[in-house]
C-alpha cells in the first residue's frame, strides 16, 4: 500500500487566496445577462447629499464669438462723426475642407461618367490594336487541322487541308500589315467640353484699314514792322477830327430826315405802311397776372380747410383754462430746390403781410453749398412767388421799411447782397466785393436802417464773426462800407486776471445785433463768447455796457416793440434771459433745457414772447400770467431742429423754421394773443422779479 499523505497536504488544511470574483462558465453563462458597471470613485471626489444631486443647474449656450471685439467705432463720412458698429461677426471657422464628391443624379456626374466610358474604350481598342501576334501558335492551330483530315478522308482530306493552309496564310500576310499601322494612336471619338459661356464655334475676321499719312504745309503770315509816336497833340488832334467826323454825320441826318418830311413822290405816299406786330397773348403782363389769380383760386380751393382755420377758428377751450394756449398748425412750405438746407432766416414783408421771404444756407461748416432765397405768399402755399440763388449758402435777410422790394441777404462767405423782388433776374442789383470790403466771416444778421431825409441814399448794418458791425450805404453803382464798430475782446471779473497779450488786437466774433425801436444810434450786440454788448454808432472805440449772463454764444437779441429798456437774449446755454439795459444783470432767465435757436417778441403784447428749441419745440411766455412756466410747450417737428421763429405783424400766425428746409405756420389761440401793449404792467413785472416777488394778476 502506499503511504497515506499527511493531513497537511490536504486541499482544506491550504490558506486560502484573496476573494476572487468567480465567473461563470462558458456553458453556464446566460448571453442576454447584462453585465454590471462598477463605478471607480476619486479618493478626492465631493460627497453631495441627494438634495443636492437632484438640484437642476441651467446651461445656456450662445452662438457668441468670445474672441469677437464688442466696441467697433467706425468713421461714417455722412455724418463726419464716429459711429458704434452694433452688428459684429460671431462666425468662427475651426476647420474648412473643399470636398470633391458628386452626386450620381447630378450633371456633372454623368458628364464624368460618360467621360469615363468613352476613355476606357478607348483604351481597350488601342490595347487591341497594339497587342504583339506569335505566327507559330498560328502554325500548329493549322497543322492539327490538317491532320485531323487526313485521319478522316485520306488523300482527299490532305488535298483539303492543303487547300485550307492556302487561304490561310493570306491573313497571316495581312496580320504583317497591322503590325505596321499598330504604332498609331486610336483616332478620339470623345466629344471635347468646352466652357459655353467664353467660347463660340463661329469666328470672323475684320479687315484692317490701311494706314495712310497726311502732311500739310502752311505759309506762315506776313509780318510787317510798324513803328510811330504817341504824344498828347497827336491825341488832341485825333479827337478834333472824330468830333468833326461826327458832326458832319450828324448834320447829313437832319437833312435827311427834312427831306423825308417834304412831299416827294405820289409812289412814297401810295406805299403801303408797314405791318405792326401783334404781341403775343401768352407772353403778355395781363395773361401773366390772370395765370397768377388763377393759381390762387386754384391753390385756395386745394387748402380750403386750412384757409377757414386761418380766418375764423378760435380755440373754445381757452376759456375753460387759465393760463394755457395752443398752437393750431396751418400751412407748410417747402421747395424741393431747399432739400438738405437749413432754414436759417425769415423776415416778413412790412407792407404786404402775406408775404415773407426765407433763406436756405447750413449751419454746418462742412457741409456748405449754394444759396436760396424763396418769398412766399399766403395766398399761394405751393410755390414760391420768387426764387433767388447764391453762391454761398444764406445766413440772414431782411426787407427795407419803406422800399418793400429791397432785401438784403447775407451770406457765409462774407459778401452782403441787395436784391429787387420785383425784378425778373436772378441776381442781385448790388453786391460787395473783396475790393469795397466784404466781411472775411460769415454774416450772421443784416438790419435795414429807416430813410434819412437829409442824406436820401439808402443804408442798412450787418454783424459778421470776423468782429466787425458794418455800416453799407448804396450809391448809383456800387456798395460803400464803413464799420461803425470793431468788437474788441473783454475780459470779466469772472475771467480772472486780464491777459493784455492775449486781447491785445484781437476781435469778439458777432453773431447778432439788434437795434434800438426810438433811439437809432443805440443798439446790442450778442457775441461767440456768452456777451452781450451795449454800443453806439457815435462811439466806435468802445462799449457803452457789457453785460455777463450766457456760458455760451449768443444766437438772438431783440429789443421790446414797446418798452424801451429791455430786450430779451437766446443762447446755446439752453436759456433765454430778460435785461435791462439799464441793470448789469440779467432780470429773469428761463430755462428750456435744449439749445434755443431764437426767439422773437410778440406783437400783440407787451409781455408774451415765443422761443424756438433744438428739440423741436415751440416755447410760448406771458410774463403777466405766469414768469415761471411757458403758457405753451408744443412739439412741432418730430425729428427736426428749430432754427428760426417770427410772428406777423398783423395776423396771429407765427412761422417755425427747422433744419430741414420746412417752414411751419402757426396760428396762436385766444390765450396766447391777449391785447395788452400797457409799459406799465411790464414794468411792475420787472420791479416785482428783482424784489424777488410775483405780482397778483389784475
């Protein structure tokens, strides 16, 4: 027996291995049991509770580029300004690869694939063709045939494969001639492509004329030396003989026309007298003023409602509110020759008032262009009744008191104008000129003066930035000037020290001017600085009084029709301020918060007056009624700037210019126009605001 081993060595006393996982046999394993994953976990990774895990966290995705820049300016050459560029490309190409796959229905596909066919014919025939014979393959083919004849026929069969070896060696003859011609290429049958829209089948051949070459030889002229003498007797005695040459000429035409008068032949008093031309019917004064009628009959029946609202609405609301008016809208005119124009001044005619005249020019120096004058009429809101053009945009006008067909017309380049209205030419009929010294900036206001009976010759003032008020007096041929002052450069208190370097000589740029209603040697000037001057026409050295209260230029000053020591002042500074001349500072100032391009006394009292603002709107005071709060705040133009307001003299309309070439007419409801012309009231106002209290309403 062999020996037993030791309990040892038993399967049960071994230490056991490290717990392995047992996997199931092949043939015990089910093939649809889906396998466990096991999830490894970081030793560092955060322990989150279930509230947690099942909180939702929001991811947004844009389509945004994050290396786009996001603050692009751009220079627009329209405007002359930097623009923000909104739409920037968020496009981001991370790869981009030309493909060269086509599609099987598609037409460049087939055109490929019927290239592809007729190129492997192509080649297959020349392979054919090209392809070497081997003559002893030939041979026994033949020899075996033969053979196999004699075995069936005997003699006979070996006469016919004799027969048949004949014939046969023909091809063999001709297979030595294919050998030959196989070294040229197969001839193409392949249609070739060609590009449809470069190439044409047809072609022509034009003839190319024969260069021929011409001279020709002038004789050149005659040249003659001439020499003489020129002394003041010679002159003299030239003279002499021309005025006798002239006599005798004029003498043979009396006796010519003496002897027309006597009676002469019967055949010169039987001649037919000659045929008077009839004048043309269209091109007559009286079809010309009937044409004019007819075109405002025409025009009243178009603007019918507006002409009603003209003459007889009133605004029945007023007497329900205290301290309020509105402005009802009328006509507008515009001329499409005033496209892109500014409206930069308008004046009423004094003795037609219906009648005003407008004037186109730009504010903005860049963007300077022509000139244009348009006089309209009430009557005729359509067109304008005369049109004028300039060189230079227009910055002023203004009509003559007493001669109502003179307008004087400044311009941007300096040069003042007088034009007749009544004329049918379009220019002027005086001009100034570098040579009788026109202004070297632009002119922003002209002011006719009233005639003078001593001296009849018709003068009128105008202010220009270059720092100079200038007198011009019209002669027989020509304009004069003489600058009735030079605006020399002050500094205030306010200023600091005075630099004397730095005033020394130079000049305050003018931007308007006003004269007084009863002292015509008086009047003030508003300038670029924020200053109002107060100046004489006998003094031309220096100011009377200059008054500080505007931070920036001054646009408008305009004496009171009826009190005689104030006027009012607009400037850029968003304020309209009341002063007396009499008082350095200013007595009220109101507030528009937007630039005020002008402003302009009402005629019909004493104490209302309307501004015009850049953001379009219409400001309406009665310092009687309310000092603090306009009476009307009206938006008239939507996205346009204001830059010119006057009333009429007569009617209660007032007119609004913007920077758009309209002119807007206005008419001012029953709140807005009370009569009331009493100096008094007005000055109770002022002594009231400088005590710092309001009067009660009477």
């Amino acid at each position: 027996m062999p020996p037993k081993k030791p309990a040892a060595a038993d399967g049960a006393a071994k230490p056991k291995p490290k717990a392995k996982k047992k996997e199931p046999k092949a043939a015990d394993a089910d093939p649809y049991d889906v396998k466990e994953k096991e999830t490894l976990k970081p030793e560092n990774q955060l322990a989150l509770t279930p509230k947690e895990l099942e909180e939702e966290i929001t991811k947004q995705l844009t389509a945004n580029n994050p290396n786009a820049p996001s603050n692009i300016a751009r220079f627009n050459h329209r405007e002359g300004a930097f623009k923000f560029e909104p739409m920037v490309d968020q496009l981001v190409m991370h790869y981009a690869t030309d493909g060269f796959l086509l599609h099987k229905g598609s037409d460049d596909a087939k055109r490929q694939i019927e290239l592809d066919r007729l190129e492997d014919e192509a080649r297959r025939a020349y392979e054919a063709l090209s392809a070497p014979r081997d003559p002893n393959a030939e041979g026994g083919a033949e020899g075996g045939a033969a053979e196999g004849g004699a075995a069936e026929g005997g003699a006979e069969g070996g006469a016919e494969g004799g027969a048949a070896a004949a014939p046969a060696g023909a091809p063999a003859g001709d297979g030595g001639e294919g050998d030959d011609d196989a070294d040229a290429e197969p001839a193409d049958d392949s249609k070739q492509l060609r590009n449809q829209f470069n190439f044409s089948e047809r072609a022509a051949q034009t003839v190319n004329n024969a260069l021929r070459e011409r001279q020709s030889a002038t004789e050149p002229p005659a040249v003659n030396a001439f020499n003489t003498s020129c002394t003041q007797w010679e002159i003299y005695d030239a003279y002499m003989e021309d005025q006798e040459r002239m006599a005798i000429q004029a003498e043979m035409q009396k006796q010519a026309k003496a002897k027309a008068k006597e009676p002469g032949k019967r055949e010169e008093e039987t001649a037919p007298p000659p045929k008077e031309k009839k004048p043309e019917l269209m091109a007559g004064v009286k079809m010309t003023k009937a044409v004019k009628v007819m075109e405002r009959m025409v025009n009243q029946n178009s603007y019918d409602d507006i002409a009603q609202d003209f003459k007889y609405w009133e605004d029945q609301s007023d007497q329900f509110r205290d301290g309020e008016g509105t402005l009802l809208p009328l006509w507008k005119f515009y001329n499409e020759r005033a496209k892109r124009r500014h409206v930069t001044a308008i004046a009423w005619n004094p003795e037609y008032h219906d009648l005003f005249a407008v004037g186109y020019g730009s504010f903005d120096f860049i963007k300077q262009m022509s000139g244009l004058i348009c006089c309209y009429s009430l009557k005729n809101p359509s067109h304008p009744e005369y049109a004028f053009t300039t060189e230079s945009g227009v910055m002023c006008l203004d009509f003559h008191p007493q001669h109502s067909s003179l307008l004087a017309v400044g311009c941007y380049d300096g040069t003042v104008l007088v034009y007749d209205v009544r004329s049918k030419l379009n220019r002027p009929i005086r001009q100034s000129t570098v040579k009788n010294g026109k202004h070297t900036d632009p002119v922003w206001q002209v002011s006719w003066q009233e005639e003078d009976l001593s001296s009849k010759a018709l003068n009128f003032f105008s202010v220009s930035s270059d720092g100079r008020v200038t007198m011009w007096t019209m002669s027989k041929s020509e304009l004069t000037y003489q600058d009735v002052m030079l605006m020399k450069m002050v500094s205030t208190a306010a200023d600091g020290d005075p630099d004397d370097d730095a005033t020394l000589g130079s000049l305050a740029g003018g931007c308007c001017f006003d004269f007084h209603k009863t002292t015509d040697h008086l009047f003030v000037v508003g300038t670029e600085e924020g200053h109002v001057h107060k100046c004489s026409k006998a003094y031309n050295s220096q100011y009377l009084e200059t008054f500080v209260g505007h931070h920036m230029a001054v646009y408008t000053v305009k004496w009171n029709g009826y009190h005689p020591k104030v006027f009012l002042s607009a400037s850029a500074d968003w304020t309209v301020k009341l002063w007396d001349h009499q008082m350095p500072k200013p007595v009220m100032s109101f507030d528009l918060n937007n630039a005020v391009g002008d402003v302009a006394w009402s005629p019909f009292s004493i104490t209302t007056f309307a501004a015009a603002t850049s953001d379009g709107k219409v400001h309406v005071y009665d310092l009687h009624e309310n000092k603090h709060e306009p009476m009307c705040e009206q938006k008239v133009a939507r996205k346009a700037r204001l830059t010119k307001i006057a009333f009429n003299p007569k009617h209660p309309i007032l007119l609004v210019g913007d920077d758009r070439g309209c002119v807007t007419s206005l008419k001012l409801s029953p709140n807005l126009r009370k009569g009331t012309n009493d100096v008094e009231r007005l000055e109770t106002i002022i002594d009231a605001s400088i005590k710092g209290e309001m009067p009660e309403k009477e």
